[in-house]
C-alpha cells in the first residue's frame, strides 16, 4: 500500500502514521464494521469521485443492518472524502471509509460500545492486474459458499463477511487461478470475491439477481444502465456454474476491478474478451473518467486545486 500523507479519522484529518486504535477494539475482535471502496479519477476537470453519494447511502445501510449509528451524516461524510482527496493531493485514488465499534466493552454485543469513523485513500491501481484487465482472468468455483440471508445480511458491506471471501480467493489463488466464483447455499452463481459477475448469451446480459447473495454493487447498476443504454438487454435471474460454462462472454464487475473479462471458468475456457464485454468496459472507463456527458452526473468533483481554477 502507498502511504499518502493524511486520513480522517473521527472528525479530523490526522498524519498517516498516527491513524491507531485500541487492540481491545470490539471491531478487531468480532469483525462489527462496515466499509465502502470508491474510486476517484482524473478526468479533464479534476479528481471527480464516482458515485460517492450511492456509496454513502450504501455504507448507511450496512451499519443500519449492523444497528450501528453512524456519528456522521452522509453529508458531513461526503466533504470528509473531498476533504481527504485535496489534503493527499492524489486525483486519482481509491478511497475506503470504515465505520467499525470501538474501544468499551468486549462482550460479543456491540451495545454501548463507540462507533469509530475512518477515511483512508491511497493510489490503486489495476485489482486484477492489468493483464487480466486486458486480456481476461482465470476463475474457479469457490468449494466455499457465499453467506446467505439469514447467516449475515449479504446486502451488508460488513468487515466481517470479508472472511468468507478472503478464504474463497486465497483457494483460487493456491490453485493457480485469479478469482473465486462462490455460489449461494442452493447453488446458483452469486459474487466473486470482491466483484459481481456478468454473463453474455446471444446478445443478452445476465447477472445474478438481488436476492442471490450478491452485494448489491454500484458497478454492477452502471453497467446494467450502460448496457440498456447500449442497446443490450439485461436480466437479473438466478443463474448456475454450467451458464458459465456455456457462456458467450462472462465477465466481472467492482469499483476495485472496474470491468473484468474472464478468460476461463474451472479450466473451461471462454476465449479471448468478446465484443459486448470490450464495449461495456470501454463505455465504463469512459464514463469514470469523465468522458461521457451521458453518466456527468455520476461524477461528484473534489476541490482541487485545478477544479477551483477552472470554477
Ligand atoms: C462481494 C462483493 N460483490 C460485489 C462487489 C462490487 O461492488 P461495487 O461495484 O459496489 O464495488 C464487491 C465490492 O465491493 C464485493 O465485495
């Protein structure tokens, strides 16, 4: 990870190295938080943050599923981030507010424990490297599945079912493959580990519906609105591994891995990115990065220096 100057933490921008907390931290032990990944990207007006209002009602919501009380409002969150982005000065950085309960007591209910507050934001670059960006990643059913409804609230971004995915990709990644498809308890496709997943038949998209076990992703929903705007149709249904299997196209979708080709499922392979795959990846980068007056309303700008210029 590249160290950046500052992070916000409970109300305050504070140096890198003094962003700490208590081990006795309920959050450490039990893992009771709740987090967002968002990017921000360079774009001809300045670093612009895409989506970053929908990732803070979606960070809302985790901790409402955690009956976690944020001590922060959306919007006091929101010019935290921007904050954050001048005083690091990076455009181009992916940003993660973490909102987990703190130091109190340590029985397993969280009640009367505080909620601590974090931003972090550092340069990432391509999550599945960028060959797999290009030319598409190698996947494997996970034998791991995801966390249904009624184990933790998968609609949830909670720290703690971060688990189940770390132990799915690090399987994959044992393996020799780059990411791990885990399918619901029922045994349809739900998510990567950290990416929503698409499937291409016959000119049509589909992807796994809400009700899946899937993160409700915010790529996810940019690309079933690109896509319809496109001219493809999209279907939300339950889907299993031989769709996969018998796929035109598949690829995968996060603000981490932005729009992933795969090149292969469980050593089956799907080729090279096919065309409605490449389309839909370029129309994104596009978008994100400010080149799509179509989706301008996504980006909400940080004030930069170039941005303040430019005003
Ligand atoms: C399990 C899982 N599914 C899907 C996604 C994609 O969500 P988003 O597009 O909002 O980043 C993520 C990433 O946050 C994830 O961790």
């Amino acid at each position: 990870m590249q160290e950046l100057e500052k992070i916000w933490m409970n109300g305050e921008l504070i140096d890198w190295a003094d962003a700490k907390i208590h081990v006795g931290s309920h959050g450490l032990h039990y893992g009771s938080g709740v987090f967002e990944g968002i990017r921000a990207y360079e774009t001809p007006k300045g670093s612009a943050v895409f989506r970053l209002t929908e990732h803070l009602q979606r960070l809302q919501n985790s901790a409402r599923l955690l009956n976690m009380e944020l001590p922060f409002t959306l919007e006091e969150l929101r010019s935290a981030s921007m904050k954050l982005i001048g005083a690091n000065g990076v455009a181009e950085c992916y940003l993660r507010p973490i909102a987990f309960f703190g130091y109190g007591e340590l029985g397993v209910a969280a009640t009367g424990n505080p909620v601590d507050v974090v931003i972090m934001s550092w340069p990432w670059g391509t999550y599945l490297g960028v060959d797999g960006f290009e030319k598409g990643i190698r996947a494997k059913i996970s034998s791991w599945t995801r966390v249904g409804p009624n184990v933790i609230p998968h609609v949830a971004k909670a720290t703690g079912i971060y688990l189940n995915s770390m132990l799915a990709v690090m399987e994959a990644n044992r393996g020799g493959y780059d990411e791990a498809i885990l399918l619901t308890d029922d045994g349809f496709i739900a998510d990567g580990s950290g990416e929503n997943v698409f499937i291409v038949k016959d000119g049509t998209i589909y992807t796994p519906d809400l009700a899946a076990s899937i993160l409700p992703g915010i790529t996810r929903d940019t690309i079933i609105q690109i896509a319809e705007d496109l001219g493809y149709p999209v279907v939300q249904k339950q889907l299993i591994r031989t769709d996969l299997y018998l796929a035109d196209e598949v690829f995968m979708t996060g603000t981490a891995a932005e729009v992933t080709p795969l090149r292969e499922v469980d050593d089956q392979p799907i080729g090279a990115p096919g065309p409605i795959t490449l389309k839909i990846q370029t129309a994104y980068l596009d978008t994100v990065r400010g080149k799509s007056e179509r989706w301008s309303h996504w980006l909400e700008y940080a004030s930069t220096e170039r941005a303040r210029a430019e005003a």
